[in-house]
C-alpha cells in the first residue's frame, strides 16, 4: 500500500494540471515511518470566491501512524452517516455538520488543514510544534504552503516532518511524513 501511495503521489505532482474546482475528495494520509506519530487535524474549508469558509472544530480528528482516510462531502463526513465515517467530523463552525447551511455545503470547497504530529510514547511538548498547515488555492491565501518541512524536539529525541498537498484528477491529497 505504501509503495501505491508513494507512486501515485509521485505522479499526482506532474499530474497536478488536471482540472480541480475544489469539490473532489480530500485524502489525508499519515506515512509516518520514522517514529510513531499521531497526526491531530481540523479541516478548513472556502468558496470558489474565497469570500467565505468553515472549520471543523476542536478537539481535533486524530490518525494513527500509517492511517489513510478520505472526505468526500461534509455529510458523509460524520459519525452518524451511513456507514459511519472513521475518523468523524462531527462539529462545524456553523454547527453540527448535518447542519451546514446549503450554499457553503454547494460551494465550498475543502482550502486546508491545520495540523501538529505527536509521539503518544514521548508526550512531552514539542520544540517548535512538529506542525503547521497546508493545502490549497493559494489564490484564496498566497502565504498557504503547499510543501512544510519542519524539526522539532521533546525530550532529547528529534523528530522531522515533510507534509505536502497535492492535486491529482480533481482530488487533494495531503501526506504527511
């Protein structure tokens, strides 16, 4: 799977003219292979005219070392959807995802997420936070990376981070490693 994803990863990032509106699925993979790091996120969301967005809300999803998962609207998004989705989005900032008002459900498009890697066996806080965020249409945010490499330390173990957002066939993918 690993090896998949790193390929088709690698060809997403030539392949990035494809047409992209913003509406695709949103992939979030945590290819963490150094240490075994939890990847905590909130996704943020915009319009096509940038004029307007949403944020999942706090506390924030959690994915496991090598955990891979993918967002294809806001309510199959959910706890409560059918099947449940495993890593839920349960709180918008609007409210409850089932209820996001109709047009940012129609033209809002998945911009970025917010993120930090924490060691579960070494839970001391990290130097600088082992995070950032990363995504999208930097037409809506010209300082929005789409490629973050950081290092950080906690307690006399360093760690590093390379996290980047690509588009591929109208879908974002996002990895972090």
């Amino acid at each position: 799977m690993k090896k998949i994803f790193t390929l088709i990863l690698g060809l997403s990032t030539g392949a990035s003219a494809f047409a992209q509106n913003g509406s695709g699925n949103l992939h979030i993979f945590n290819d963490n292979t150094n240490h075994s790091l939890d990847l905590s996120y909130t996704i943020f969301t915009t319009t096509v005219n940038c004029a307007s967005g949403m944020q999942a809300l706090s506390p924030s999803t959690v994915l496991p070392p090598g955990g891979f998962t993918t967002y294809t609207t806001f309510a199959a998004s959910t706890s409560t959807s059918n099947p449940p989705h495993p890593y839920p989005i349960d709180l918008w900032s609007g409210g409850a995802a089932n209820q996001i008002p109709p047009v940012v459900a129609t033209v809002s498009r998945w911009h970025y997420i917010k993120f930090s890697l924490r060691d579960p066996n070494n839970p001391g806080p990290m130097i600088p936070t082992l995070g950032g965020s990363i995504g999208f249409f930097q037409n809506c945010n010209p300082s929005m990376p789409t490629i973050l490499d950081v290092n950080s330390s906690a307690n006399g173990v360093n760690y590093t981070l390379h996290a980047e957002a690509v588009t591929f066939g109208g879908d974002m993918w996002i990895t972090t490693q």
